[in-house]
C-alpha cells in the first residue's frame, strides 16, 4: 500500500556522493536531491546519512536545511529521519504551538502500534530530554490534558481478540456519557486509553447497532469544545486511519490557501505504510486523483518532491 517507487540496487556511497555534490556550488540542484531520497526507503535513507557522515564528517539532515527552504525544505527534512524520530518532532512542533495542535499527538498515540508509540516516545525523550507525556501536561490544561496524557501513555493490548459483551456494556456507558454530556467522564477515558483497537471498533460498531447512529455524530454538537473535538479525532483515528487522512489531506488542499504542514505530514508519514490506500479513497470521494489536486495546489521543487513520494513518475 505504500507509494514510494524504491530503487532496490542504490549503492548507499554513490547516492551520499551525489547528495554531496548536489550541496556544492553556486546553486543547491534540488532535482538531484529528489531523485534520490524520493526514491529511498527508511532503511536506505539511514544508511545514507551513516555513510555520508562517515565520507565527509558532515550531517547530512543539517546540510539538507542549510541548502534548502520553506515547505520544500520542512518536507525533505521530515522525510529524511528516521520514523519514530520524525514523529517525535512532529509532537515536539505540536506542543510547543500556541494553541497545541493537539490532532497531531492525537495521530501518533491512536494510529501507531503499541511499539511504534513506545518507540516515538523513546526517539523524543532522546531529542528533548523530556518525556512526551510531560510536555503535553504542561502544554494543555483540564479535561483535555487528561485525555492526551491517558492517550500519549498507552500501552494497549495489540491481539484481535474481541469480547462482545463488553463492547456492548461499554458501548452502552458511552453513550449515557454522551447524551448527559459527561465527556470528561473517567470511563469515557478509560474505554479510548486502554482497550485494543479491535475492541473499540467492536465498542464503536455496537454503538452505532444500538443506538443508530454513530458515535463520532453524537460527538459532533459543539464545534467549540476542544474537549469534543478531541474525542471525535481519537475515534476516527481509532476507527479508520485512512478515512481520517483522506478527510485531512481533502481540507488542507480544498478552500482558500494550502495548509501545506498537514499535507506534507499525511504524504511524508503515509507514503511508506498506507498512502496507495489513501489515495484510492481520494478519488472515491472527489473524483479526482490526488496526485492531480496536490499538483495543481502546489508548485516548484515542494510540488515534484510530493508527486515523487506519491509514486507519480516524470
């Protein structure tokens, strides 16, 4: 489901030699730099940063930022770490803003595995020297600390076992915490921080059998309760990941303006797991493909790096 076109016979020295002479010179050839790291796996890439190291005595990701700018830049930079180290900026970049986009920590503590979040928070108490969890306490405040801490710290069960009767008991104490509109009620995040994501869905499916309709439009009353929209974000994570990004690449490209952070964060995470996937579902909803609507909205070097991780060739 990935959509990377991976070069599998690279050599690992030849391609640090080329990014070291696409650096050098007058100009940066950024054309270079695409057809390169665009067409590197995870692994590929962090041998490439090794070598390079190792060849020159440089860091390669400080060079890429030296050499580069705007959103061409921020794309190739989060491109160029290692995952868990990319998800650990972005909740770094998250928390620290002055209304904490609390959607992205919300992402990475319900779509990841158990181990890959236990990774991501290992990869940014190395970075920060702060524990993940700690610094979004001192980032929120409330009710809707308590959910992301409860969230950002879980370490759920990962097997595909589900217990019927409990999903309905529990889809059952959900819903009363909905209509009494108890959404800081402590079972509500008991049920979303510790049950495995085959039980929610089983939780949420009985939900929507009983109740007739689904949760997510139970939770949709108030647009300004921060609290609500954080529940409803942890449930569409929960429930389908490539619908919740296919809806959050469709906003950052429709409308006025590009949210340009949100599309190069579901292209650059995506397109080595499921962004063949997300694309389909694209088209299903707009009839039209998004490496076209992503082609018309961007442009210059940001624009090829995008098409190229999308997996559409020159």
């Amino acid at each position: 489901m990935a959509t990377i076109i991976v070069a599998e016979d690279a050599s690992v020295h030849e391609d640090a030699q080329a990014l070291r002479n696409a650096c050098q010179g007058w100009g940066t050839d950024e054309k270079a730099i695409i057809k390169i790291l665009g067409h590197r796996n995870a692994t590929q890439r962090k041998q490439i940063r090794q070598a390079y190291e190792e060849l020159y005595e440089e860091d390669l990701v400080k060079r890429l930022e030296n050499e580069l700018s705007g959103d061409f830049e921020k794309a190739v930079y989060r491109w160029i770490l290692d995952p868990a180290d990319r998800d650990a900026v972005l909740a770094n970049v998250a928390v620290r803003k002055a209304e904490s986009n609390y959607h992205v920590i919300i992402e990475i503590s319900c779509i990841l595995s158990p181990e890959e979040l236990l990774v991501v928070r290992r990869a940014y108490q190395s970075r920060y020297k702060r524990s993940l969890e700690e610094d979004v306490a001192a980032h929120t405040t409330g009710d809707l600390r308590q959910l992301l801490v409860a969230l950002v710290s879980a370490y759920r069960y990962d097997g595909h076992e589900v217990n019927e009767r409990l999903a309905k008991s529990e889809a059952d104490i959900l819903h009363d915490a909905i209509k009494d509109k108890a959404f800081n009620h402590e079972e509500v995040t008991r049920i979303l921080s510790t049950r495995s994501k085959t039980q929610l869905r089983a939780i949420f499916n009985r939900y929507k059998d009983e109740h007739d309709t689904s949760i997510t439009k139970n939770l949709s009353g108030d647009p300004h309760s921060d609290l609500q929209k954080a529940l409803r974000t942890a449930i569409r994570c929960i429930n389908d990941p490539k619908k919740y990004f296919e809806k959050l690449v469709r906003n950052a490209i429709k409308g006025v303006g590009t949210d340009e952070e949100a599309l190069t964060r579901v292209i650059v995470t995506r397109a080595e797991r499921d962004l063949n996937g997300i694309k389909e579902l694209y088209y299903q909803r707009n009839s039209v493909s998004l490496d076209h609507a992503v082609a018309k909205e961007t442009s210059g070097d940001y624009k090829a790096f995008l098409l190229t991780l999308l997996g559409k060739e020159d």
